[in-house]
C-alpha cells in the first residue's frame, strides 16, 4: 500500500522529519553515547535513544521516501558499526557494569534500530554488514544472559521493574531470527517466555488466564509491559504459538477495559497502569500522566492487534490516541519549558537551558506528559538524561515520538490481497494492487472535524474486488453512497464491505453523524469528586477547554445535560473549534491536541471540567 496524504496526519509526519530526524546534530550526540561509558554513573538509559530514534525515523522514511533523510539515517547506521566491540558488544556501560540498570533495555534499542534501518536497506552488502553486526550484537548477549550455567537469568540483569525492561528485548531477538533463522536466537526467544518476563511473576501466562487486571500485576510500568506484549506477539507470531496469540489478545482486551482514557493512552499516576479508565477524574492526584511514551507503545499494540485480528476495537484506540494524546504532545509552536517546568534535579533545569540556547533556541520536539484536568504541557522532560558535561539532553519521549506520527499513515489504509480497507479517513491520495494491476483512489475530506468522505476511484481497467470502509462506532449513523446511489445494511461499529467492478470515475460518499456529546467520570467510591467531572467529545476527538479561549479550571452547571455546539473559528490552529451552550452556559471548546500549545499557564487546558451538580445523581 502506497499513501501520499494530505491533513494532519502529513503534517506531524513531515514536521517531524525536518525538525528532528533530518537533526545531524542530535544523530551525532545520540551516536557518541557508544564511544564511552555514561550509563555507568546513575544506571541510566542514554544508550536507548539511538535505537529508537532509528526505529521512528525508518518507519517515517517508509511513508515520505525523502532522500536525505535516507543519507542521514545510513551515516548514523555506520557511526554505531564503528563503535561495535571485536566481540560484537555494543553498550554505554562498561563491562564492569554490563547487564545492570537499563543496559539491556539499552542494547534491545540498538537491535531494534539495526534491524529497522536493515529492513529498509538499499544497498545489498550494507545490509548484510549490519545483519552481519546485529547477529554479533546478540550472540554477546546470548553469551552472557539465559538460564544456562555461568549466565545472568535475564529478569536479573536490570533491579528495576521485576526485569520486564530487559525481558522486552524479545521483539528484536524474534525479528532478527526472521531474517537471520539461527536457531540458538529462537532458543533464546523460548527463554525469555519461559522465565515469565518478570522476576517471579509469570506476566505471559497471567495474560492467558486472564485473570488479573493489568494494574493489578505486582509490576505495573506501563511502557515496559506492553513492550514485552509486543514482543510476544512476534514471537506466537513466528512460531504459530495459538496460546501466546490469545494471551496478547486477551491483555489488550483487559487494557481496553480498565485503562482506555478520553484521549487515548494510558496511566493516569505517572507512568504506571493505575485503572485509568475510573482514575482518569480523580481529584486525589495532581502529579504527571498519560507518557508519551506509553502513548506511542500502546498504539503500536493496539496496531499490532488490530492487525492480526481485524477488529474495529483496536484501530479505533490507535485513531484516538493519534488525533489527541499523541498530536498534542507534538511541539509544533517550539514552546520551552517555563519556570512552571520541574525537573527530576534542580541542574537539569540548567542543562535544558544550555541544552536550548546550543541548539539555537529550537527545543524538543514531543512533550512527555499529557494533562487531563486543569494543568498545563511541557510540565517535565520524560526520561531526561545530560550529556556532554551538562550541555546537552534527550529524553525518552523526545527520541519515541516519531515511531508514533509514522503509525498513523501505515494503518490507515491497508491492502488485504486483493481487498482494500480503509480504516482512518486521510485526505489524499492511496494505491492498492488488484490481481496485479495499480488502482488508485483520492480521499477528499475534513475529518475528523468534519464526517463527509468521498473516494474517488482511478483505473486503467476495470476491476471487481471489495472494498471494507470502517464505519466509526462513535457515528450517530452511518449513510454510503456509490455513484450517488444509496446503499443499505450500514452499520456504525463495523466495517462496510462494497464489492463490485470498479472503474475510473466511480466515487464513494460517505457521510458519517459526529455530533458533540457529553460524558461524565466513573463513580470512584474512595473519590466522590470524581464522579462530578464532564468532558465533551466530537468524533474521535476529546474537547478541551483552554485559557487563550476563556475560562478554564472553573465549574460548570450541566443542568439538565442537553449539549449543543456550532463551529467557531479561532484565532489559534486547531482541527476543530465549537462554541458549546450546556444548560445555561457557553463557552468555547478546540480539539484536545491544539490546547495548550504554549507550555504556560496562559493556555491552562483541561478536558475534564469540574461540574456543580451531576444530573444522573
């Protein structure tokens, strides 16, 4: 499937890559992590970010096919080979401290990154080199690490997080065994399953029984666990393994259920799965939420799943946290942070400002914590570390972000053999092969602002084949028309399957019913208040209330909870802007994603308003 889209999707994708990926500067800090030691110090995780880097700007790459990008990604592939061991060992810490703190969470990154840069290769003998330096990489580890006499248990090589940090190292093991079938890397996958993915707790099996929450588990790093769901769904995958698929399945089905917020995402206490779906109001807790970096992994589950299963459910958490969580936390006024900012340690504050002013005042490109009631962005630096004597940074979320705006065109739209789904409405244009020959279609539309879609059929030839157009569970109703001719059977919460001989000219319209509607908070027995919060939602998106607009951390009156909106227009960009009239009050409401955009507490935002009286009580 190629795409070539227009909208926001496009937009955050190509904002991205100019200003980050395209960033020769941050390849190089990231690349010279490797030549030295700074993991040793404080356990940390400064050898992750080239890996992930590499992994977000591969799979941006696979969308935009930019030949720069391409030369800078190659250059920073050879800069982390010259830094590889006669051993094959790659790692920021010393061998003295190898397999502790993060460095096996670190060296996963390195393969993962390999591997991605190796899938999209253009050159045969370079990827065989880095195929060749990816095997060497592993064969250290496998060395070192596993259940055999004289080797670190793999849940013992980090002291955080039950080990499910190194655990998650399965993905890239079960990736290079695809395109390097060496035995002993199955071996060790099959490991890495059978010691359960945390010290002494089987988090593998507990998802087959399904009978534990995931906020439930004893370790609940929300980031790390759906990194080892990943991996094991790769690994059932590979293997053919039924038991593994469903328990993957059935994990997500539990996210689903207790930890979905309003925004997409997940972890409404830091950066833990905490039942976010009724924590989500509290009134108990003021402190960070919703990760990025949870963000962008539970949507590449949630793909992942969706993909294998074919079910509405999970495309539509990955559209939900794309248009809100995920785009909002996309830098794209090049805010700082203020004063309002805090940092782990008081001289981080220092090094973020050096780490500014030296890049010529253009900060970070990804925020790291989303808010949900009153507060504001660029509240802290997620996974910040310094480098080069305090006069530079990164963070977690900063190098993750781009895996998640290039997620978004590649499930959009996919090619079934022969079947073409559209699953997310992208304006632009897309090409799917039918028994061999090219057939193009144009997307015309503003959603998710808006819910009329046409689609525009080119071919040479005419062709029969079906085409399945996802019909959001959250429309009112559902209407499909080809060629002006109405069609029966629309249902919204599935897709619609159209099959017939197309031809050029043909044209699908669909028109979908978005109409704004107001939800209240779960009643949280050990926090009446929560349950005395509203939110709006339109479509796929949250509404959020912003301090540039009006009020905003004020209280409402329901009343008798009739809502009604129109369209305004707003002097700031956003996707959508309504003017809300709830009871016998009114007030201005934007997309989620475009509130808060300037990190200050002059755009003070909040999805979640406090209300004084709750009508169903």
């Amino acid at each position: 499937m190629k795409a070539a889209y227009r909208g926001i999707a496009d937009h955050m994708i190509r904002l991205v890559e100019r200003e980050q990926l395209k960033d020769r500067a941050l390849w190089k800090l990231v690349t010279k992590q490797f030549q030295g030691t700074p993991d040793d110090a404080d356990r940390g995780w400064r050898g992750e970010y080239w890996g992930k880097l590499m992994r977000g700007a591969c799979m941006t790459w696979q969308y935009t096919g930019d030949g720069e990008l391409y030369d800078i990604l190659k250059e920073a592939v050879e800069g982390i080979l010259k830094t590889q061991e006669a051993d094959g060992r790659i790692s920021t810490y010393s061998r003295e401290a190898e397999f502790s703190g993060w460095d096996m969470w670190c060296r996963k990154y390195v393969l993962l990154g390999m591997i991605h840069f190796c899938e999209i290769c253009k050159e045969e003998a370079f990827a065989a080199e880095i195929l060749e330096a990816a095997g060497r990489h592993l064969d250290y580890i496998i060395a070192h690490v596993g259940n055999g006499e004289g080797k670190i248990k793999i849940t013992r090589t980090s002291d955080n997080w039950r080990g499910i940090n190194s655990s998650s190292i399965l993905e890239p093991v079960v990736r290079l065994y695809l395109l390097k079938p060496k035995k002993r890397y199955l071996d060790f996958a099959d490991e890495i399953v059978e010691s359960g993915g945390a010290e002494d707790f089987d988090i593998f099996q507990t998802a087959y029984e399904d009978r534990l929450y995931p906020y439930q588990y004893p370790v609940v790093k929300a980031y790390e666990l759906m990194s080892c769901f990943e991996g094991l769904l790769v690994y059932a995958q590979a293997k053919g393994d039924e038991h593994w698929k469903q328990a993957v399945i059935r994990f997500a089905d539990r996210l689903l259920e207790s930890e979905a917020t309003i925004v997409g995402g997940s972890g409404c206490r830091h950066e833990l799965f905490n039942h976010s779906s009724l924590m989500q109001t509290g009134t108990e807790y003021d402190g960070l939420m919703l990760e990025t970096c949870v963000t962008v992994t539970w949507m590449k589950l949630m793909a992942r799943v969706y993909e294998m299963t074919g079910d509405i459910r999970y495309l539509e958490e990955v559209e939900r946290s794309a248009f809100n969580a995920l785009y909002g936390a996309v830098n794209t006024q090049n805010s700082t942070c203020g004063p309002e900012t805090t940092f782990d340690e008081p001289i981080y504050h220092d090094v973020y400002d050096r780490g500014v002013a030296g890049n010529g005042g253009k900060a970070q490109l990804f925020d790291s914590y989303s808010p949900l009631r009153s507060g504001i962005r660029g509240r802290a630096v997620g996974g910040f570390k310094s480098m080069e004597q305090n006069t530079a940074y990164c963070g977690c979320c900063i190098a993750i972000g781009a895996a998640g705006t290039a997620l978004v065109p590649a499930v959009a739209a996919r090619d079934r053999q022969g079947e073409l789904e559209i699953g997310i409405y992208l304006p632009g244009e897309i090409t799917a092969m039918v028994d061999g020959e090219r057939v193009d279609f144009t997307i015309d539309t503003d959603y998710p602002a808006g819910g009329d879609i046409s689609i525009l059929v080119h071919g040479k030839q005419e062709k029969h084949f079906p085409i399945f157009l996802r019909i959001p569970s959250f429309a009112d109703f559902g209407r499909v028309w080809v060629n002006e001719e109405e069609q029966d059977g629309v249902c919204p919460g599935t897709f619609f399957r159209l099959e017939r001989s197309w031809k050029e000219g043909d044209r699908i319209q669909l028109s979908l019913g978005i109409s704004p509607k107001l939800v209240y908070g779960m009643e949280n027995p050990d926090d009446p208040g929560s349950r005395r919060h509203a939110a709006v939602l339109y479509g796929p998106l949250a509404l959020a209330r912003d301090r540039r607009l009006g009020e905003e951390g004020t209280e409402v009156n329901p009343g008798d909870g009739i809502l009604s909106a129109e369209s305004a227009d707003m002097n700031i960009p956003c996707q959508k802007a309504v003017k809300i009239s709830l009871g016998k009050e009114n007030f201005v409401m934007v997309d989620y994603a475009s509130a808060g955009k300037t990190w200050r507490r002059d755009s003070e935002m909040e999805v979640w308003m406090r209300t004084k009286s709750h009508p169903q009580a």
